[in-house]
C-alpha cells in the first residue's frame, strides 16, 4: 500500500515520550512505524482504529539484523520514509565504580549503538525518498553528566557527536539532522528517579518540569524544518 502523507518511524515509541510521539504525528496526518521492543499490546493500542496510517513493528535497535529488517518491512509497507525519530532508550544507573559491564553495555548498545544502526538502515530509504528529517533524543545529562549516570550521559554525548557528523555527511542528500534535549519529563522512566526530578525542577527557570506532551509537538515542528542541520536543540527550562 502507497499512501500520498509522509511516513515517520519512531523507535521506542509505544510508552513514555514515544507515545506522545505517535498521537502528535498521527494528528499532523503522517503514518507512523511505532518500533517497540516489549510492548506489543500498548503499540497496537496506540494504532487501533487508525491501522491504514500506521504499522507496528517489534525490533530491537540493538541489533541490526531487526532494524535492517523493520525498514524492509517499511519499504514494503508504505515505499518511502521521510521522519525517523531516535527515541528508543533505557538508563542503567549506577555509580561507576559499581557499574557493571553488563549494564554499561546494555545502556550504550541501545542509546547509541542503536541510533547508529536505525541511521545506517535508513539513510538509503530516506535518500530514495527525496530526503527527510532524522531527529535524535538526547539529554541534558548528555551535556552536563550526572552522578549515578556515568553509562547514560555517556551515551546522550555521543549521540550528539552522532548527529552532527551525520547532518555532516547526509546533507548533501538533503537529509537533516538534529538532535533534541527534552528535559526531565514525568515519564515512566523519570518518574522512577524521584531524586534526580527533584534537582530538575530545581535547576529550572520555571521550578517545574518538562511535559511530553509539549516536546512531542515541538519535535513535530523540528521535523517539518527543511532548513535546519547539526543542531542540539534544548526544549528545557534549564540553562546548560
């Protein structure tokens, strides 16, 4: 099936920032790919009533053989993909002298290792395409480091050095691409660390934290910017 709408895949997206993601791309008119890795039925929760614009596939970015596969599947589905949204992540927190390998592999094989794998995948297809948007979530522990999150911040800066040597190499194929800090969000994975939503909202301008919601519709916006390249575009109250 060909559809005349633009096409956005987002990795991670059936919980979290990732929901919210769906519902403001579905409501902008695009069809989405929701990528999830456990969540089979909130993903096609997500897409129920609405499953001509949208397709869920289970992949883990982890592994290429399944990414290369979920953009098979969306070639196939829809012949063409104009968005990606890199938002699959998982944080192993730990202090690093009792972080352990096992967790420090896990968290960089998603958060960066995956990233690596969705961009290499889709580049061809989004080149095929005309071209298109590829949007990284990052963090502001990326930036600024946090104790306990030594795997984490880790990975969040090197998916910034990620993106700007891709927007470096694929704007020639008129592919864009930025990367995003959304702030701490009360999201199942922020709400777990009542710590660390404490000193966000105290960092913040505003004393208050950031609403999914909101940086759902703002990267909504960022993917429709065709003029826009190598950027770390900080949707936080917080100043860096």
């Amino acid at each position: 099936m060909r559809i005349a709408g633009k096409i956005v895949l987002i990795t991670g997206a059936s919980h979290g920032l990732g929901r919210h993601l769906t519902e403001a791309f579905l409501g902008k008119g695009y069809a989405v790919i929701v990528n999830y890795l456990t969540s089979e039925a909130s993903a096609r929760e997500l897409l129920s009533g609405r499953e001509r614009h949208g397709l869920a596939i289970r992949a883990d970015v982890g592994d290429s053989v399944q990414v290369s596969a979920m953009i098979r599947q969306t070639k196939d589905r829809f012949g063409r993909l104009d968005v990606v949204i890199n938002n699959a992540g998982v944080a192993k927190d730990n202090l690093l002298l009792r972080q352990s390998e096992e967790e420090w592999d896990a968290t960089i094989e998603t958060n960066l290792t995956g990233c690596f794998h969705v961009i290499r995948e889709a580049a061809p297809l989004m080149k095929s395409s005309g071209g298109g948007h590829i949007i990284n979530i990052s963090s502001y522990s990326g930036v600024k480091g946090k104790v306990g999150q030594a795997a984490y911040s880790a990975s969040k800066a090197a998916l910034i050095g990620l993106t700007v040597s891709a927007a470096r190499e694929l704007a020639g194929y008129n592919i864009r691409v930025n990367a995003v800090l959304p702030g701490y969000m009360m999201t199942e994975m922020g709400a777990s660390a009542a710590k660390a939503m404490k000193q966000a909202k105290e960092e913040s301008l505003l004393r208050t934290l950031t609403d999914p919601a909101d940086i759902a519709r703002g990267i909504t916006a960022i993917a429709e910017m065709d003029y826009v390249t190598g950027q770390i575009i900080s949707l936080d109250s917080r100043i860096r």
